[in-house]
C-alpha cells in the first residue's frame, strides 16, 4: 500500500445507522440553499441518467479492506466507507434494493475512459493531476494523522495526549505527520525525522522510537499487515491540510453535482461525523485523542 501522507511542500453503524442518519431531515438552513434546492428538482432518480435507469452503480476495489468494508463485502452496508456509499444513494433516492456494486481495480477507476459505474468508493485522494481523467464529488473524509506503537510499548495503552508527553515520536520529513507531532502532540524531546515510512516502521520494530506518526489509512495497513503485534493508539487533531477523498465518478459526469450535494448535506446534518465515529473510531479501533 502506497502511504497516503500530504507533503508540506505540495501544500498538500451498520446499514441501519447509516439509513437512519441518511434519512434524517437536513436544517432548514441546508434545506433553502440554492444546491439543496437543485438536489430535490434535478437528482431525483428518474431525472438521473445512470448506467441503469432506476438504479445506482457504485464500484470499489476486490478485495475492499476493513475498516472502510467489512468481510469483504461492500453490499453489507458495513465499513466507513459502504455505510457513506449507501448514505448518499439514500440521499439520491435509491432504495438499497436500487444499488449495484461491481468491482473495479482501484488503477481502472482513476484512469481516462468511460466507467461502468456511476461512482466509485476506494479511499481516493483528490488530486489535480487525478481531476484530468476524473471528476471527484466533495470531500466525504479528511485524513487524519495516527499514532501507531507496538504491543510492549510505553504508550501502547495512551488514551490523551498527555499519555503522549514523554514519548519519543518519529514521522517522514516534510510531512502533516511530522507536523502533527510538533503541532498537537507537542512532546518533551524533539521527533525523530525518516526519509520515509519505511525507515520510521523499521525503528518502531527496533524500539528506537515508542510510536510513530503515520495518516490513518496507513495506520490501518501498518498494524494489520506489516507490524507483528502493531497497535493504532489514535488519531490527531487536524493539522496543516489535510488529504481529502472523494467519490470518483467519469469525466464530466451528469451525475457529478448531483451527488456532490448529497455528500455536503450528509456532512452538514452530521451524518458523515457519525459514520466516521462509527466505523473508524469505535469498530476500527481508532480513538480520538485529546
């Protein structure tokens, strides 16, 4: 897996939740905005013009990873990310029974050319040099920067920042990790600097440092495929500019606005707060520190 870190210089719930707060009444506020206004004329079903009339599409990677899915199965409505999928469908107004996945590799999502869905849900960092073969609905997450430590470790069992005080803390240069540490945890000795993750992950496994500080879906993939006994002790305050992802859909797409609303009504009601909570702070095992 490829680290998802944004470079400084760059200036880079089950189904049922996810119904419940999917349907739930935006304010009134959301609800006379021009965009919410468009929404009920415009991106009603039979006004769409999806791959299948009356249903929604919606691609993702084979197998799809835990916490964003859960047993591998994006239908389930379980994971941060089916939960949202579905939460925006609901949004649209596709009944679960309307929506179809199919499995697309995460290269053929973003590359040139038509797509056999309408979107495509796989942890997709927006970029600009992605939008030239792609469109990209509004942010439905913001990354946040992970501390992750080993079984063992003094701060294996840190549950505040205060926990984090005495640690010594390493990052990749240059990167919203780094400056996480520096910036919110604020330790008693300075971080120790890598020229990559790689380098960082190797003095964690030989307890040069007590953690490392890593963006969230690298966290997940550090811990459960590439540490012996890795632990996620929780996520940080947001920091610099963080990394976005987005729902990919083709290239000027019809779909593009349409669902871009559903994701800021769902993010302006608090559902997407909820699911995140749900799914990447509670099941994934990914507290918030504080």
């Amino acid at each position: 897996m490829v680290s998802r870190n944004t470079l400084l210089t760059t200036g880079g719930a089950a189904l049922a939740l996810a119904a419940l707060a999917a349907c739930a009444p935006a304010d009134e506020t959301t609800a006379s905005t021009p965009s919410a206004s468009a929404s009920t004329n415009s991106c009603a079903p039979e006004t769409l013009a999806t791959k299948t009339a009356g249903k929604l599409t919606i691609g993702t990677d084979n197998p799809a990873y835990e916490p964003w899915f859960s047993d591998n199965k994006p239908s389930n409505g379980k994971g941060f990310e089916s939960a949202v999928a579905y939460a925006v469908a609901q949004r649209l107004g596709y009944s679960t029974e309307n929506v179809t996945w199919i499995s697309v590799t995460f290269n053929n999502a973003i590359a040139p050319g038509p797509k056999a869905y309408d979107f495509d849900v796989n942890e997709f960092s927006i970029t600009d040099e992605r939008k030239q073969a792609v469109d990209f609905s509004s942010p439905y997450y913001l990354v946040k920067q992970t501390v992750i430590t080993v079984k063992g470790s003094k701060i294996a069992g840190a549950k505040s920042l205060a926990d984090l005080k005495n640690a010594k803390l390493g990052a990749q240069v240059g990167t919203t990790s780094y400056q996480a540490i520096t910036d919110v945890i604020k330790p008693s000795t300075d971080p120790q600097v890598f020229n990559n993750n790689d380098d960082a992950k190797a003095a964690l496994v030989n307890k040069t440092v007590d953690g490392i500080v890593v963006d969230l879906p690298t966290a997940f993939y550090m811990t459960g495929a590439e540490l012996d006994n890795g632990v996620i002790v929780g996520q940080l305050a947001s920091v610099g500019t963080p990394e976005q992802f987005g729902l990919v859909l083709d290239k000027g797409s019809s779909l593009t606005t349409c669902v871009s609303t559903a994701v800021d009504q769902l993010r302006q009601d608090g559902t997407l707060a909820v699911l995140e909570k749900q799914w990447l702070a509670s099941t994934g095992g990914a507290p918030e520190l504080s």
